[in-house]
C-alpha cells in the first residue's frame, strides 16, 4: 500500500529526461488499473485514454509540427523541434481524455474534476511501478481542429494532458512546494 512518504515523494520528470525502456501492455493496463480509481460522481466513467508508443510517436510528431506551423508560421526550429520532442522521446505517451457530453445530473466540471484526478494516479502509478512519468498540456490540448483531425476525439470530448512515461535518465528534480498551514483557513458562521 502507498504510504504518505510515497505520495510525498511525487516528482515530475522532464520529458527529455525520459528513456526507453517504457512500461509494456501489462505494466501500462496495471497502472491504468490504479489511475482509474477515483471519485465519479454517479459512476460515468467521463474518461478513455490513448497510447502513442512506436512509429506512432513520430506520426504525432509529426502532425504537432505541422499543426504549429499553421497556427504559428514564424515559428523558429528550436520551437518546432521542442514540440516534437514531446511526442518522440517519451516511450509511452497516453493521451487522458475527458468525455463531457450532456449530463442532467453531474455537472461538467465534477466529470473533468474526475479526469484530472486520473491523470495524477497515473503519474503516481508510474513512479510506483519504477517510471519517471510527466503530465503536460500546452496548445494542444486546446486547439480543436489538433484534437478532432489529428487525435480523432469528438466534439464533447476534451484532452486533458498527455502522460509522458519512461525510464528517468536522472533523479527527479525536487521543487520548492507550498506550506498547507500558509494555505488553511477555519470557517467561522
């Protein structure tokens, strides 16, 4: 079981820190098993995930550079090749996707509060299991026609980050985290 000191040694590792060997179908669905225990207000599963692993990484790669270069034509290699380090250093890459489509009784924001937590079980699977993981978003995760032509997701559909997991290179960095008691108030009627 995970003990506080677990939780509390979390890190991110930079994607280009990441390495081969990524986790197999086994070690990736044995994660996805723990990601997927979060609260679900009403049980909608509001998530569905994609692996980019082998010649896929380049292909999104790829279609991230060409994309960025139509919404940016200005922009310079280092920016494109950046980008495209994302999708191609990382061994494994899964897309988290939240599916929020009409719902009379469970509010959108709950649904995508739900996807976030799945995203951080992940990253947390991933450092249990030996992998240095990171959770990134950026354009994106934002830009509509990048989601629907090049990652097939439907319109009620949103991504919410992409887990890059690998073999860390090097430790983790640490960084300077906030003090819960500067953070905590008592309510008072």
């Amino acid at each position: 079981m995970l003990t506080l000191d677990a939780l509390d040694s979390r890190r991110s590792t930079p994607t280009r820190q990441l390495g081969e060997p990524g986790p197999d179908e086994a070690r990736l669905l044995r994660m996805l098993r723990t990601a997927v225990r979060v609260p679900d207000h009403g049980k909608r599963v509001p998530f569905r995930f994609l692996r980019i692993a082998g010649d896929a990484r380049t292909a999104l790669a790829d279609a991230a550079a060409a994309r960025l270069l139509v919404r940016e034509p200005e922009a310079g290699d280092a920016v494109v090749e950046k980008l495209r380090t994302r999708f191609t250093l990382p061994p494994v890459t899964v897309a988290v996707i939240a599916r929020l489509g009409d719902d009379a009784q469970i509010p959108a924001s709950e649904r995508f509060s739900t996807v976030s937590c799945v995203c951080l079980l992940l990253l947390q699977a991933a450092q249990a299991e030996g992998y240095g993981a990171q959770w990134l978003t950026g354009w994106p995760v934002y830009d509509r026609e990048f989601l629907e032509t090049t990652l097939g997701l439907a319109g009620d559909e949103q991504l919410v980050g992409t887990i890059a997991i690998g073999t860390p290179a090097l430790e983790a960095p640490e960084r300077d985290r906030p003090d819960p008691a500067a953070l905590l108030a008592d309510w008072h009627p």
